[in-house]
C-alpha cells in the first residue's frame, strides 16, 4: 500500500470518526437539552430500519454500477455517456425513493404541511401573490407562509404553481418532475468537467455522480432540483468561455439569475462561478463581451420579479427574522456549525472525503502534482465548492438539515473521487453507505 493511499484511507476514517461524534454528541443535546429538533442528529430522520419494494432495484443498480460503471464510462461514446449517467441517476435516485414505498417515498413528500404544494390554491393570482409575498414571510402576520415557502424566494413555489396548470399537479407527478430534472445535475457536472479539465477525468468522475450518497436526498426534494439548474448555469458557464459562445453565456446567465430566486441560501455558488472564470480565463480575455451576455441573461428574473412586486432584498430580512422566530433560534451554533459538515459526509461519502484530501493537497506548496491525473485544474473547481459550502455553514442560517438543503453544493464536491485509484473500491463503499442510511432511517425529506 502506498503513503498516498494510506492517507485516503486515513481521510475517510476522520470523515467517519466525524460523523460518529456528530451522532454522539447530538445525541446527548437533544435528550438533555432538546434543542437540535432532529430526532437522529446530525440529520433529520428517524431510526426506523426497513425495507421496501425499492430494495432490490436498488441493490441491483449499485451492484451493476461498480461491476461495470468505470468500463462503461471509459468507453461509451461521450454524447451516450451522459444519456447513461442520467439514466443511471435517475434508476439509483428513484429506486433509493421507493424502498420507503411509492406513497410514502414519493406521492407525499412534497405535500406535507411545510411543503410547497400546500399553498398552490394561494397563487390563483399570481401577480398579486407576488406582490403580496413579503407580508407573509414573518410569523404572526396575516396567514404566513409555511416554512419552506417563506425560507425560499417565490420561484420556488412557482415551479409547482406551473407544473399544476400544466396538468402535473399533485405530489406524486411533483416528485417524478424533482427526480427526473434532478438526476440532470450529474449531466451538467460532467459538461463543466469535460470543458475545464479533460473528457477522461469527467469519465472517471461519471460513477461516482451516478451512485452519490445525495441520491438519498435527491429523491423527491426540491433541492434536487434546486441544485440542477444551479449546476446547469455553471456548466453553461464553462461551455460559455471555452466555446467563445454568447449564446452560453446568456443562458448561464439566465440560470444563475433563476437560481437566487430558488434559493437565497445559493448566492455563494457565485464562487464556483469565479473557479470556472479562473480555469476558462482566455475566454473573457479574448471576447469580452461574453460578460455582457452573462449579465444580460442574469438580469432577467431580478427585473422580472422586481416589476412584479417582489424585493428580493426585503424578503431576504424578513426570512432572517422568521428564522430565529423559529427553531432557527434555538439549535445551537456551536454544534452544528461543525455538525453540517457530517452530514457532509454522509451526502458525499467517503470517497469524497478521500478525493477532496487528494485535491487539497494537489494546491498546497510543495506538493507533487503529478501525483494527480489532471493537476490542479480539478482542485480549483472542487476546492471553490468546499470554500462556497463553508460559507454557507459559517453565515449561521444552515443550521441542521443540510443533507438536504446543500445538495447544490454536494455534486460538486463529488468530482474529487475521480483523483482516486481504485475506483471500485470506493464507488463500494459509496453505495453502502447510501443504502444503509436508506434502510436503517427514516428520512424526514
């Protein structure tokens, strides 16, 4: 065994040593002090092992894809890889969903009282909504908004205002739009990492964002889909500057506008977007202009939303007194500001912790980079990620319930497993560690 390979190993073991005094220690908190709100600390959940009619699909898709995902990736066609790694997605997504049955996996998780197919009778009038949006935000106003509805600007909630009219109302259609839009973010990921590092770090890259830990959390969340559009507007990005194409560019632009008014907390993804500026830097000094349709595009929806009543900024003060009128307020800092980095852990898995090891090290002085397939290009991107998730858990308004709420963030911390060797090997123990936590809990989202 090699000293790198040892300090992978090393890496994955405080990753695991994390999460077990995450669990400890929360654990004494909340049955002495009931103050975390989460009945299986560090993440919302219940201890309730089972199994269910998903449980076979998905022992069978994380079997078939470490047998043969890394063949498969190496040799596919480039345009068939990413069709495959959405399938793929989408299989282990879904199958992950259904071990807790098609009703209670799927057809009710986007219906219950916080959740935004509650208040789709609200929005009739959708200008008016908007305008009248903010006066809702604070508790003890007129009729607030449920939780996940004040906590996000109203793009979120028009998602599925929109789906309704369309004709895919109701939880369970809700829920398959969230997976299957979701699994694209494993597509985008593989785009930007083509585009700014090499096609065979993306293909060693594409297992690991098919059988990702996140899967768990991807099912039936509309974070899922929160953080595919988020890593389509970096992907467009990264297409933008190493194509010289406006059209990417505006697009890209149009996506991260899209993106702040699906979630205040994804304002920090503006530091992926620097990475990819960094990494694709030739682009914006050659044609400059594709800043201009960057910004043109990233204009379209705060002048939107703004012309129809809504003041990002005002909402934005108001969640942040409506969140320490509510459990915000009490769940302590102290702990979960190193406790969201377990549940980190547990949306990644341990290769990530091994791989992000291996990126870190590829950018500190005196290292030897050539150790790492691609240099330090796939570090950047990484790196940016993990600095962008740092702040989020830092600004004290990510207090538990991140294995949900950063799974923006989560697909690009994966790429770092394609800095690993023996890919079986951890795509293993990425799988268990999803099905274990699918089996033995209960989760809330």
């Amino acid at each position: 065994m090699t000293r790198s390979i040892r300090r992978d190993l090393y890496a994955a073991g405080a990753a695991t040593l994390l999460v077990t005094v995450a669990v400890l220690v929360g654990r004494h908190i909340q049955d002495t002090r009931h103050t975390l709100f989460v009945h299986w600390p560090p993440v919302f959940a219940e201890w309730d092992p089972h199994v269910g009619p998903g449980t076979p699909a998905a022992v069978a898709v994380a079997a078939a894809t470490v047998a043969y995902g890394p063949r498969v990736a190496a040799r596919l066609p480039w345009r068939a890889l990413l069709a495959a790694a959405w399938a793929g997605a989408v299989a282990w997504i879904l199958s992950l969903a259904l071990i807790d049955g098609w009703h209670q996996g799927i057809a009710v998780r986007l219906t219950t009282r916080n959740e935004y197919l509650r208040v789709i009778g609200r929005f009739h009038d959708i200008p008016a909504a908007l305008r009248d949006f903010t006066h809702h935000i604070v508790s003890g106003t007129p009729d607030p908004w449920p939780a996940h509805i004040a906590g996000h600007p109203p793009a979120a909630t028009l998602t599925f205002v929109l789906l309704d009219r369309i004709g895919l109302g109701g939880g369970g259609r809700a829920g398959m739009w969230c997976i299957v839009v979701g699994a694209t973010g494993c597509v985008a990921v593989l785009i930007a990492l083509r585009a700014l590092t090499d096609e065979e770090l993306a293909r060693r890259a594409a297992p690991f964002l098919v059988l990702a830990p996140a899967a768990v959390w991807q099912g039936v969340s509309a974070d899922g889909y929160f953080a595919a559009v988020a890593a389509w507007s970096v992907a467009l990005f990264a297409l933008a500057l190493t194509r010289r194409s406006h059209v990417c560019a505006a697009a890209s632009g149009l996506l991260s506008g899209l993106t702040c008014y699906l979630s205040y907390g994804l304002t920090p993804f503006a530091l992926i977007g620097a990475a990819v500026a960094v990494l694709a830097r030739s682009g914006l000094r050659e044609r400059p202009t594709l800043l201009l349709a960057l910004l043109a595009g990233l204009a379209v929806f705060p002048v939107l939303f703004t012309l129809a009543g809504f003041d990002w900024w005002q909402a934005y003060h108001l969640l942040v007194t409506r969140y320490y009128q509510g459990v915000g307020g009490t769940r302590p800092y102290g702990y979960w500001v190193w406790a969201n980095l377990a549940c980190t852990v547990l949306i990644t898995g341990l290769a990530t912790a091994a791989g992000l090891r291996r990126a870190t090290a590829t950018l500190l002085p005196g290292t030897d980079r050539a150790r790492t397939p691609a240099g330090t290009r796939p570090a950047v991107l990484v790196c940016a990620a993990l600095l962008a998730l740092l702040v989020a858990d830092l600004s004290g308004m990510s207090k538990a319930e991140t294995e949900r709420i950063w799974l923006p963030f989560a697909l690009w911390l994966l790429p770092a497993c394609a800095l690993l060797p023996r890919p079986r090997g951890w795509l293993t123990a990425q799988a268990v560690l999803a099905l274990l936590l699918n089996h033995l809990l209960l989760t809330g989202w």
